[in-house]
C-alpha cells in the first residue's frame, strides 16, 4: 500500500464510504430504491482501493466522482427516513469534496479531455479546423490577337476669345499662423457682496482641514438588519451558479464540520453573532437555518472580492440539507477552513 498524499486521500474517502454501506447492508430486506444506494458505494470504492494500494492512476478519482454525483443524484427519489440514507447522502457529500480538493491540490488532468495531436514538428488542436489547400487555377486561355485601330488624327485647338490666361498655381501654400495651444488665463474679477457694509473689513477665513476619507461602515454602527420571530438577527440572500454567495467546507470537504453559507454583503455583523438566514435558491426554493458569524471579508481598495461573512451552519432541517446537497452538485463550494 503506498503512502502518497492521493493514495491517503483516496483511503479515507473508501473508509468513509464503508462505513455509510456498512450502516445500510444492516437490514436484510433492503428496498430497490436503497439497492441502487448500495450499488454505487459499491462502485466508487473500486477505484479508490485501487488508488489507495497504488494499482491505478490517480486519474481514476474522475471516474468515482462521476460515480458518486450519479448516486446523489438518484438519491433524491428516496425516502430520507429510511436507516443510514441520511448518512450515506452526507458520506457522498464528504467524498466528492475531498476528491475535489484532491485533484485540485495536485493538478490531476481530465482523461476525458481532448489532447492536441502531433503532427512531427507542430502541435496542433485535435478541435481546430482542418486547412484543405484550394485548387490549381485553370491555365489562362492563350490570347486571341485583335486588329489594330488607327489613331485619330490630331485637330488644331481652337482659340476662345474670351478665354483668360491661366494664373499658375504654387505648389506649396505658404504656412498658417501658429496658434497657441494655451489660451491666457483670463484675468479674475472679484465677487462683490451687495449686502456687505463697506465701512467694515471682512474677516479673514480660516482654512479648512481636509476631510478624512471614510471607511466600509459594518452594521454594528450603521443599520441593523430585521429580526425574526426568534429574536435573532435574519439574513436574507440569494445564491446561483455565478453569484458572489456560496457555500464553504473545511479543507477536507465536509460542509457539516465547520462548513456553511459565505454571504456577499456590506451588512456584516460581528464575528460570533448567532443569526438566522433566509437563502433562495435557484428555481424559487427558499430555505431557513440558524448559523453564528464565524469569519469576514471586509472592503478595501486593493481587493475586487465583494464583501461579506461565513455563516456557519449550526441548526438546519433535514429537507434543508438535501436542498445544500442538490446544489452542490452544479457548483463546487469554497474551501475554508474557520
């Protein structure tokens, strides 16, 4: 068994799996829909034991990720209640996010993606058009010789009488003025007051010191946000495919150990508020959970990120989690670890 940074990786991900097909093998009658579960842990661990004894390419974590977003997938159509559903939807979840960590950290390439083709001294892109040379031009037809045409005989002018001799024409006209690119400063004229009393000097005005440039203004000393029938702060937001909040995990991938919800916002609370979050997600779901602020990304002039705070989840519905998990699949999440 070797011990690489993949192989280990690749271990703890079958364990875990194990573990979740272990809790639903338990019951003798297992439903078909629950079979199906079973069958592709099953699956996913065969590349992974490969990899964990050094047997296969690392290349292989591509075909148990495929395997395991296919499962979650099919999971959705199962009861949640049945015994070890809801930890094999969390076990897939964990995998998928260290096998994501995985092929990031060591720049593990896609076998299914398209290589360029060598053809000797170039390189070229199997996907670019193929040049085909066009045809060879047809041989002009010879020419066929014409008869010459005399030339017309030349006439005298005729003299115009009232014709005037041509002025001739100078070739080069004579430069034009240089004009200054600065006009003068016009001369200031002062501002009468007509209300002033001529028999009293003005006073003299003081400077004015320059006006501090203002920093981001969080919530703690600006507007707070509304409270829920709970008493706790509510957090409304919004999250897609290209929007500034996402989801997070620790750095192996697990959302439930320290994981939650990143809110791109300027109304960041304070780092350890308990707050409750209104999320929507794509296709008009709503969900509700409680979270604590954890971490945030305040403002400034030298970063482009948009502000905001890690909300970590600490009480969610099970129907919650499966919306997280949905989602999960069409966007990998962010990897902080809190």
């Amino acid at each position: 068994m070797t011990t690489t940074p993949i192989a280990a990786t690749a271990g703890a991900a079958r364990q875990r799996l194990a573990s979740s097909l272990a809790t639903l093998q338990q019951d003798p009658t297992v439903p078909p829909a629950v079979v199906s579960i079973v069958e592709g842990l099953a699956r996913a661990m065969g590349p992974l034991f490969q990899i964990e004894r050094g047997t296969g390419p690392a290349t292989l974590l591509y075909d148990t990720r495929a395997v395991l977003q296919e499962t979650l997938g099919a999971m959705q159509n199962v009861d949640q209640s049945y015994p070890g559903v809801t930890d094999a939807t969390a076990a897939i979840a964990q995998c998928l996010g260290m096998i994501f960590a995985a092929i990031k950290e060591h720049g593990v390439a896609d076998p299914s993606a398209p290589k360029p083709v060598d053809l000797g001294a170039t390189s070229v892109d199997a996907r670019a058009p193929v040049h085909v040379p066009a045809q060879a031009a047809r041989p002009a037809a010879p020419a066929v010789p014409t008869k010459a045409t005399p030339a017309p005989t030349p006439t005298a002018p005729t003299a115009n009488p009232f014709a005037q001799a041509a002025q001739p024409v100078p070739l080069t006209r004579p430069a034009a003025q240089a004009v200054p690119l600065t006009q003068p400063a016009a001369k200031a004229v002062p501002l009468v007051n007509p209300y002033a009393n001529p028999g009293v000097a003005p006073r003299a005005s003081k400077p004015r010191a320059p006006e501090p440039r203002m920093g981001t203004v969080f919530p703690e000393t600006a507007a707070k946000p509304p409270v829920g029938p709970n008493g706790l702060p509510r957090i409304e937001a919004e999250i897609d495919a290209f929007s500034d909040t996402n989801f997070f995990t620790n750095f192996v991938g697990d959302i439930r150990d320290r994981g939650g919800l990143f809110v791109g916002t300027y109304a960041v609370l304070a780092v350890g508020t308990a707050c409750e979050v209104e999320l929507k997600f794509p296709g008009n779901l709503d969900a509700l959970f409680e979270g604590v602020v954890r971490w945030r990304r305040d403002a400034s002039a030298e970063s482009t990120s948009q502000p905001g705070m890690g909300v970590e989840i600490t009480r969610a519905p099970e129907e919650v989690w499966s919306l997280i998990y949905r989602f999960l699949q069409k966007r990998d999440p962010m990897i902080h670890d809190v």
